[in-house]
C-alpha cells in the first residue's frame, strides 16, 4: 500500500512543477529590447530603411490578427518585426562566425561563436522545457524553445555545430 501512495505522491508533485523557461523581456539586442522597442529606437541604432508589410497568414503577426497591418524592418543579418501601436520584436537574426552579432540574454551572450555544446548547457540550465530537433549523429540542427507564460517561442539554428540564426516562432 505504501509504494502505491509514493507512486501517486510522485506523479503529483512531478506535475507541480513549475515550468521554467525564457523571458523573452531579458533579450537585448546592442542594448535594445528584442521584445518590446520602437521604430525610432531601431532607426536610431541600424539606420533608416523601409517599413515591408507582411503578408502572413496565420501566426500573431498574420494580416487577420487585430493589431495589423504588421511590417518588418529588415536589415542585414537582421529583422525585426511589428508595427507602430504594438511596438517592434526581434523576428530574425543571422549570426556572423566572428561573433560580432551578439544577442543577449542577461549574462550570456548568443553568438556565431557558440558551439553545439554550449547552447546545450546553457539552455538546459535555464529551462525545463527545452525540445532538440533534428539530431543527426550527434549533430543538432535546432533548439527551439517557448517563452515564459506564452504560446509563442525562440528556435535556434546550428550548422557545422554552431550558432547560425535565431527565429522568433508563433502558432499557426
């Protein structure tokens, strides 16, 4: 009888857990918030360019959400995504091998530099929730990950074992 009352203790406080993950608000970007900026922040720090509507048809940024028409603003190795009202989100970064693109989250720095391994150890320490895809002999290809409290989530991309893109991810 007592086994089956630590089985059933067990399963419970397994499922208490609280789930830990990524807070999407402790993302920075040369110095800029990845979640939550302006038009004439990212301006300010990348330059002018032109706004690019999207034409997404599902996700949070898709042309039937309430808040569009969205727009991105795309710049080398870099695009960010949103509008005026909402204010602007990371969307993509492409990493350069030098490690001079850098985005940040608190303390550790995500980079071209970042090896398999590292991204590995770290997000495994952060997060409780972490999914590997596309493992092949030991080669990952991407981590992808939700945001604390949030339906959408931050994949991660690797090529030759190391950090090659972010993306920001929503459901369709």
């Amino acid at each position: 009888m007592s086994t089956i009352i630590l089985l059933i203790f067990s399963f419970l406080t397994s499922n208490l857990q609280e789930k830990t993950t990524f807070d999407a608000s402790k993302f920075t970007l040369d110095g800029i918030s990845c979640f939550q900026t302006t038009e004439a922040e990212i301006k300010k720090t990348y330059g002018d360019v032109v706004l690019t509507e999207t034409d997404y048809e599902c996700g949070f940024f898709s042309v039937d959400q309430p808040g569009s028409p969205y727009f991105q603003m795309i710049y080398p190795n870099i695009n960010w995504i949103g509008n005026s009202k909402e204010g602007y989100q990371i969307d993509e970064i492409k990493f350069d091998p030098e490690g001079k693109i850098q985005l940040k989250y608190e303390d550790f720095v995500f980079s071209g530099l970042n090896t398999q391994e590292e991204l590995e150890s770290f997000m495994g320490e952060k997060s409780n929730s972490i999914q590997i895809h596309q493992r092949d002999d030991e080669v990952l290809r991407s981590l992808f990950n939700y945001f604390d409290k949030s339906d959408d989530a931050l994949m991660l991309i690797l090529k030759g074992g190391k950090l090659i893109e972010f993306h920001y991810w929503s459901p369709c």
